[in-house]
C-alpha cells in the first residue's frame, strides 16, 4: 500500500503507518497555501479502483502512481492558491455517499 503523509507530519505518525505501507512524504510548493501544501487529499480523490488528480499535481507524485500500478486519471481543473479552488479534489467518495 502507498501512504501519502504531508511532509510535516510528526515521525511518530510516520513511523505508525509504516506498518502498513509505503510511506512518501507529500509536498507541493507555491500551488496552494502553506498550511494545506502538503495535503494529498487536496490534489487527489481516491475511488475504489482509481484516483482523480490535479493537472497540477507535481510530476513525481505522477510517477509514483505509474511505478506502484495506481490507475490514476487527471482532473481537468487545476488546485488553486484561493479557496474554492483549494477543495476541487478534497472528497470522500464511498460505494453510497460523495462527501466534498
């Protein structure tokens, strides 16, 4: 499993989901706010068998999907610095229920 934590995060948390997966420190610079810019749910929404993602989601971040097999489609409108366009992608989407 892949585990996208923003790059801040304590080590103590690191630590914790390393039990779990593979886990990647998520930063973005100059694309949104500091205090969101290492939140993946803002660049990305996870489906059951896929994820949306920011055009302007960082290439390496791309990459990482293709190198672990994560089908991942892009979303046409890019996160910007002011909301509402910080939230594009932040949802929870569940077999029922789009939360956003």
């Amino acid at each position: 499993m892949l585990i996208l934590i923003d790059e801040r995060a304590p080590e103590m948390a690191r630590r914790n989901l390393e039990e779990f997966g593979k886990v990647v420190g998520f930063s973005t610079n100059g694309l949104v706010y500091d205090a969101i810019s290492g939140h993946p749910d803002i660049f990305i929404t996870q489906f059951a068998d896929f994820i949306v993602s920011a055009p302007n989601l960082p290439e390496a971040y791309k990459t990482l999907f293709k190198k672990h097999n994560i089908s991942a489609l892009e979303g046409k409108l890019p996160v910007r610095v002011k909301y509402p366009e910080t939230a594009r992608y932040n949802a929870v989407i569940t077999q029922n229920y789009f939360y956003s």
